[in-house]
C-alpha cells in the first residue's frame, strides 16, 4: 500500500541518518575530547588528552596491522563517561567552595599552613573552575558519548533482528560484521588508504610542520620520520591464520574472511589468531615510532603548560629560550597558542590510527570481492581495469616515471645553485640511458634502475634534513662558522623567517620524493 511503503521509505532514511551519525560521532566524540582537554591547562583536564590518545596508541604501537580492525563495533566509551561524570562533579563542588561564605579555601590555608593549596589546586584544575569555560566542555563531551554508546547499541539491535531474518529465510547463519556491511565510501576510502594512505599521512605532516610553524629540533624529528616514511611505505598483505604453536600459515575457511575475523576469539581457543602475511612488520616500525613520538611531544606540551615546568625546575632565561626556540617546546599557557601547538602531534596520531583502520577495511574488502568472484574473475575484472583510462595512467607512469624522476631532480638542482645541484646535473648527463625505465629483457636494466632510485631517495633524504637543520640557528653555531660555509657552498640557504619561505625550499625536495616513489616498480 502507499501508506507501506512511505512509511518503509521514512523508516530506511531514519535508518540512514542513525548510520550516518554514528559514524561521525567516532570524530565527533574524539574532537569534544580534544576541546575539554585544551579548554583548561591542567592535570584534570588533561587526563581527556591521555584518554585520547590510549586507543589510538593501542593501534599504532604495533609492527603488524591489526585485522580485527575491520571489524566496526560499537564503543560505549565507559572511562570516558565514567571519568568525565567524576571530573564534573569534583569540579562542581570547586566551584561551590568558591562561594562567599563558606571559605572553604581560608579554612584549607589555616588547616595546612605549610603547604601550597591554591598552588596543588591549580595543577589539579580545582582552583575556582570556570562554569562556562571549564565545566561546560565537559558536560558536552559527556552527552556526545552517552549518546554516540546509545545510537550504536539501537543500530547493533537492528542488524541483529536483519540478520536473524536473513538467517531464517536463507537457512544459514549470516556473519555479523563485514567489510560489506560498511559505507561504500568508508569501504572505498579503505581502498585508497591501502594505495595511498601513507602518502596522505606524509602530506598531512608536511603541512603541519612546514604551514607557518617554527623551525626546531621537534620539528627535525618529525621530517626525519616523515621522510622515512614517504620512502619506505607499509606494503600490502593478505589475511591468513597463524598456529600460535608451529607458527604455520594457513587460509581462512570456505566462509570467508569476515566470518574468520568474528570468531577471532574461537580461532585463539583453537591456538590460531589472524594475521596480515605479506605486509612486513618492519615496514610499520617508522609509523609506529612517528606515533610514540607523537604521543611524547604531546604529552611534553602538555605537562610544560599544565604544571608550570619552568618555574618549578628554576629555569633561567637561556633555558627557557633554548626550549622554545631550539627544541620546539612551547612555554606559552594561553589557550590558543598551546592549542594550535597541541593539534600537530594529535592530529598525526589520528591519522596514523585512521590509516590503520582503513588499511585492515581495505585489506579485508579485497580479499572478500577475490574470495566471492573467484579466481577467473578477479583476473578479468584486473584486464578490465586495465582498459580504462586510470589503467593507462598508470602504464604511463611506470613507462615514464624515469623521466619524471630526471625533470624533477633538474628543477630541484637549479632551484638553488651549489655542489648537491651539480651532483643532480652530473648524474642526469651520466644516467640519462637508465631514466628511460627498466626494459622488459634484463636484469642488469631493472638493477640499475632500482638502485639508481635508491641512490635518488638517499641523497635527496639527506638534503631534506640538512636543508631543515640549517634553518636552526643553534644547530648552524654548534657547528661552527667554517662547516656552515661548506654547507652554503653545498647549495643550502637560511630561509626569511620560517613557514612558508622554508616551503618554497623543500617543495621540489618533495616532488622530486613522490616522483621516485610512483617510479618504484
């Protein structure tokens, strides 16, 4: 009847939204997280930052991709919630000391007389809290996640009762999470992430560290990982099962891969657990050191503000300076300096964790279109692929990435004069014949080639950094004013200022990186 279906109509756009919520509060509850912890520097408020930053580790901190990643359950947030209803009544009744009559911080001066209250309080966050300031963001960040846990138990309902029909119309049980059941954008940005999602990490880095951001050795640490990471990317890999006892490999059972990752628990009863084979651990160690360092320049930040570090360890001035200006460590409390400061670190985190999900997505949503189109299919839909114009795009890189690598190392030369540049030119007159790319007929072409990238990604890493170092004017005086002559007639320069002139610099640097990095076959 039309009353059926509009109703049917509404009931699926409800359905729709309630998905499309959900899955923004996993940013949504994460960003309140942020806003309370930056809204007050202080130890109450910073435990919302630790608290962020627990589960993103947990993910990060590893030299395999977790599998059960793909697998999208809904959180309920119980620290979270069950911190921020303390913190906010702690906070209330701060507030409430604070009121004209009870003097309840007179009584706490006279009871303890040789300690510093108003000082413990304010490390604390407990010193006359703010209502709109510092308790309102906390509220907030409650509610979101009260409400984020609410809407994923009221979805996980519904697919249970779709699965159990499902189930009784088909005469099987059906799997309880899969790559299919997820947004076909989530699932498609799964795929992107897995070919290009270190790319995007690196290029998120590089406009934090280099986007009107001041030169220090945080920063040269952050271009080191970066750098490491734009050359040697993760690699893809394969889920398998792996025998805790032997070690042995083996597939995953005829139901699939989404049925072996909802029974991981029942595979690690057996003495097996799900792997990704295939995508070496060592090529996740720089992504999981970019994270612990991430989580360390945030956690410094952080503490510096929070608990007033200078003035507690009696710094001097020379010291206070050699921290901000040489190490990157801010020493500013007001709120939106520290804040922008704070987002560097965070954000990289949240985007190495996102990429991680998103690798196990993409993986996993792989490896179940080849397991249900089989074998033969999955060879025509790659000839298929091959017809259309990305598949010709990418013949032509792989074709010609040679010479892309050449025009780039050209510009990057001649952008700034001096004897790494010569070293460019020099090596694009003597190995011009191997920048045409590898020939179908020889190992010593594809030798040559391979090694002749390497050679390219080596030096280019080590002008990256040198370029970087040299703009620290502390690093530039330890080394003493002859050296600093031998690296300007190398061809490095001290960039006006920071930020943008220093891009202007590193830019071809970069390219000259991407293009070798698409030429990698």
């Amino acid at each position: 009847s039309p009353e059926g279906a509009e109703a049917g109509a509404l009931s699926a756009l409800l359905l729709a939204l309630g998905r499309t919520a959900w899955f923004l509060g996993f940013a949504a509850v994460p960003a309140a997280a942020f806003w309370a912890g930056c809204t007050a520097w202080d130890g109450g408020h910073g435990v919302y930052l630790l608290l962020l930053m627990g589960p993103m580790l947990m993910r990060t901190l590893r030299l395999q991709p977790l599998a059960h990643l793909a697998v999208v359950s809904p959180p309920r947030w119980p620290i979270l919630r069950a911190y921020g209803g303390v913190h906010l009544a702690v906070m209330y009744l701060a507030l409430a000391a604070a009121l004209p009559g009870l003097h309840l911080e007179e009584r706490a001066d006279r009871r303890w007389p040789e300690a510093d209250v108003e000082q413990a309080l304010r490390i604390a966050g407990l010193w006359r809290p703010r209502p709109v300031a510092a308790i309102m963001p906390v509220l907030v960040l409650i509610v979101l996640a009260l409400v984020h846990g609410s809407l994923g138990e009221w979805l996980e309902e519904i697919d249970s009762a779709a699965r159990d029909t499902a189930a009784m119309a088909a005469g099987r049980p059906q799997p309880e999470h899969s790559a299919r059941a997820l947004p076909r954008p989530l699932v498609w940005t799964g795929r992107m992430a897995v070919a290009f999602g270190s790319l995007l990490v690196v290029l998120l880095a590089y406009f934090l560290l280099l986007w009107d951001t001041p030169v220090s050795l945080v920063g040269l640490t952050y271009l080191l990982f970066a750098a490491a990471l734009f050359v040697a990317p993760p690699l893809r890999g394969r889920l398998v099962l792996r025998e805790a006892r032997t070690g042995h490999y083996t597939e995953f059972p005829p139901e699939g891969a989404e049925t072996a990752l909802q029974h991981q628990r029942l595979h690690l009863e057996r003495g097996h657990y799900v792997v990704m084979l295939g995508s070496a651990g060592g090529r996740w160690a720089v992504a999981a050191a970019l994270a612990a360092f991430c989580a360390i320049d945030a956690v410094l930040q952080y503490c510096t503000a929070a608990t007033r570090l200078p003035e507690l360890l009696h710094l001097t001035d020379t010291q206070m300076t050699f921290l901000k200006e040489v190490v990157g460590i801010s020493l500013q409390s007001a709120h939106p300096p520290l804040a922008l400061q704070l987002a560097r670190p965070l954000l990289l985190l949240a985007a190495l964790s996102l990429y991680r999900f998103l690798f196990a997505v993409g993986t996993l949503a792989e490896q179940q279109d080849c397991e249900r189109q089989g074998a033969a299919a999955d060879e025509a839909q790659r000839l298929e692929r091959q017809r259309r114009l990305s598949g010709l795009l990418k013949r032509c890189v792989i074709l010609h990435g040679g010479k892309l690598v050449a025009l780039t190392a050209w510009w990057a030369a001649v952008q700034r004069p001096g004897a790494v540049g010569w070293i460019y030119v020099a090596g694009l007159v003597v190995c011009a014949p191997i920048f045409g790319g590898p020939s179908s007929n020889g190992r010593v072409s594809r030798a040559a080639f391979a090694t002749l990238l390497a050679v390219t990604d080596a030096v280019t890493v080590a002008w990256l950094l040198a370029q970087y170092s040299f703009q620290v004017t502390w690093l530039r005086h330890f080394l003493g004013g002859d050296v600093a002559e031998w690296l300007v007639w190398g061809g490095l320069r001290v960039a006006p200022g920071s930020g943008a002139a220093l891009e202007r610099i590193l830019r071809m640097k970069f390219l000259l990186l991407f293009a070798v990095t698409r030429s990698d076959v």
